[in-house]
C-alpha cells in the first residue's frame, strides 16, 4: 500500500487533505494523526473491519482494546449506555484535554473495538488538527497510539512513518505533540473512580473535581501478580530495543553507579547510553548522553521521554541507564512508562 503523507499545519490546515482523510476513514481506511498527546491510528469506531485492520497494521494483540475519540461532547451518548454523574463532571473540567473514561459501552460499538470488553474508552482530544479530522471522518473515531505494538509511542511524525509507512492511507503530519505521555485513563464503571493509566491529568486533578479516586495497584509495581485493569497495561510496552536499567537514590550515588557499569559493559564492547536530566548529564561517561530535560520542567521530561528512547534505538544503543523521577503529579507518569520501558530493572543506590 502507499502512504501518502501530509503536512497539516495546526495554525493553516489544507482542508482538502483533510476532507480526503475523512473519506478515508468512511470508506473503512486508516488514518495517523496528530493529538496532543502522542500521535493516534484511526480508523472508523463502528466499523469492525476498520479495528481490525488497526489491530494486523499496530501487529497489536485483537484482545487490547481501542480508545473511541470523539470531537464534541454531547457524541459521548451514543458511545455508552450510561453518562454518570462523575462523567459529566470530568468531562467539563478536563475535556477536550488528554483524559479517557471508562465506561458501560453502547450495544452499537462494535466488540473489535472494545478488545471484548462490556466497557468501552472515550476521549475527546483538544489537538486542533485531531478535532477536525475526527468531524471529517464522522465524528468516531478508534485510535490507539500509531506505533508498532511494544514500540515507544510516536511524538513525531518521522517515527509514525518508520512506524506505519507502506501499511496505513494516509499520515498527518502535524509536527511535535506538546504533550508527549498517552492520557491519563480512568475507570468510572465500579463504585469509586479507579486510575488504570497515569497521565497529564494527575490524581489530585481528579480528586478535585471527583472527590476520592483510586490508582490501579498493579500499574507501578512490578512484582504485583495481579493483571492491570487496563489490557493494554499488561504488555510489554513504551520500550526500546537497547535493554534498559533505572537506578534510583541520591544524585552523586546514582552518578557513581552509573559510571561504574558503563564501564563494565564499554569493556565488555557493549554500546552505552544514560538517559540523564540537564542538571546531572555532563557528569556521564557514556557513547551517547540524551538529556531528557531539566528537574524543574517535569513537563518538559515528559514530553522528550519517547523521543529520546527512540534516538537511542537510532544510535544503535544496546544498554541504557536511566535516572529516575519523583512520582509526584505527572511524575507518576513519566515513571510509569519508564518502569515498562525497563521492564521494571530498577536499581536502588
Ligand atoms: O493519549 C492517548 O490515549 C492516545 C492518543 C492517540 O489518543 N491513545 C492511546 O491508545 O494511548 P492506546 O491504544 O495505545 O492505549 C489505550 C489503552 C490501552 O492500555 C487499553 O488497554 C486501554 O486504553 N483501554 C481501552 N479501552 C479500555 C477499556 N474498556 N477498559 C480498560 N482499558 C481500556
Ligand atoms: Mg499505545
């Protein structure tokens, strides 16, 4: 298949690409697009063919179900059999923004989409180039992120080509995403609000506007023997090709231990790289020093995170060193995907 890739300036759309991606998607085709969070896979939300065809393009598990984006808030009712209270709440606080509900899902959205599931994830982007494409296209939208299964999802454009070039329509290509994590998701069918992935949209966020909200136990700890709520938290995810190892504590501790196995592994001939923040990257001796940011921005940590994972697998690096992040606020966040692009190898100094 060819790809056709587009420029979609978010200031100066071209329209006519833009009707061409909607028919796309009403012709059962797939589209990647840019969100605020990291760039989506769509194909048409009530179409079975279309989730399927998401599924074989991601070489994703058909049991790992799809977030339905919407473009407006009222298209919530045709996706769920129920708008609760806790909903409408959170969706006049954080939507359009990076939060996805959980919820009873309609008899019409199709099972393809839902991974199987009864509950069904809706979200409503605020990326201008990702509400309109979703009103092109009808106004329903499935997306996962549009990265190979267990890759680092993309945050711009050139890894959705290396990603899905020869296997999608069309990509947009609406530059960097500002955000740089996947959106916060939380479980409203049970009786208390249940965080099921940590995101931009912070549990004290939530408890502000909801009241009490818990955080799926399983999702930051590796030894749980309990699966995550989420599926799509059960798999080896976020992850680059190199092996990857967090070591946590006191910041010269960490630097000394660092040091010490870059050296073991260079004598070894292994190909080093840290992932270090601005204020502590000089201090490494490693073939490639990534800065992911500075402490006092976690925003800006955030948003590097995948790109400086994917630079890595670029530069060929086979052993990666990370330091580590309070899990405060986003925090939580950024070391959520970091674990899973360890596989939970974390060291404490
Ligand atoms: O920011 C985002 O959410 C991005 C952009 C493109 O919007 N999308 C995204 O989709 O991250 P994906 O497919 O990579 O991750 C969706 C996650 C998976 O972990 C999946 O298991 C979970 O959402 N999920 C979807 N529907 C669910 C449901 N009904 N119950 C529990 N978890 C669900
Ligand atoms: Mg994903």
């Amino acid at each position: 298949m060819k790809t056709l890739v587009v420029k979609q300036d978010e200031a100066c759309m071209d329209l006519k690409a833009m009707e061409e991606a909607g028919r796309i998607i009403r012709d059962g085709g797939l589209v990647a697009f840019p969100t605020e969070t990291v760039y989506g896979l769509g194909g048409d939300a009530f179409n079975p063919d279309s989730s399927r065809k998401i599924y074989a393009a991601k070489g994703r598990p058909s049991d790992n179900p799809l977030i339905i984006h919407i473009y407006r808030e009222e298209d919530l009712e045709r996706c769920v059999s129920v708008v609760p209270e806790a909903a409408r709440k959170l969706a006049a606080a954080f939507w359009p923004g990076p939060l996805t509900m959980v919820l009873p899902k309609a008899k019409e959205v199709p099972k393809e989409t839902t991974g199987g599931l009864e509950t069904v994830a809706i979200r409503l982007p605020s990326h201008p180039v990702a509400r309109t494409f979703i009103e092109a296209a009808g106004g329903f939208v499935a997306a996962p992120s549009a990265n190979l299964s267990g890759k680092p999802s993309p945050t711009q454009a050139c890894y959705v080509v290396e990603d899905m070039d020869g296997r999608i329509e069309m990509i947009m290509d609406g530059g960097d995403i500002p955000i740089g994590l996947e959106s916060t998701i939380v479980d409203l069918t049970g009786e208390i609000p249940m965080i099921l992935r940590p995101g931009y949209i912070t549990k004290e966020m939530l408890e502000e506007v909801l009241g009490r909200v818990e955080t799926d136990p399983t999702i930051l700890d590796g030894t749980s023997t309990e699966a995550p709520k989420a599926p799509g938290m059960r798999y080896r995810h976020y992850a680059p090709k190199g092996d990857m190892v967090i070591v946590q504590g006191q910041r010269e501790a960490v630097v000394a231990v660092i040091n010490a196995s870059l050296q073991e592994k260079k004598a070894l001939g292994i190909r080093t790289g840290v992932l270090a923040t601005k204020e502590s990257m000089d201090e490494y001796q490693a073939d490639v020093v990534k800065c992911i940011g500075s402490r006092q921005k976690e925003e800006e940590i955030a948003a590097s995170l995948y790109r400086c994972l994917r630079e890595m697998d670029d530069e060929g690096v086979e052993q990666i060193y990370s330091e580590s992040f309070s899990s405060d606020g986003i925090g939580q966040a950024i070391m959520n995907r970091l674990l899973k692009a360890a596989g939970h190898k974390i060291i404490n100094v």
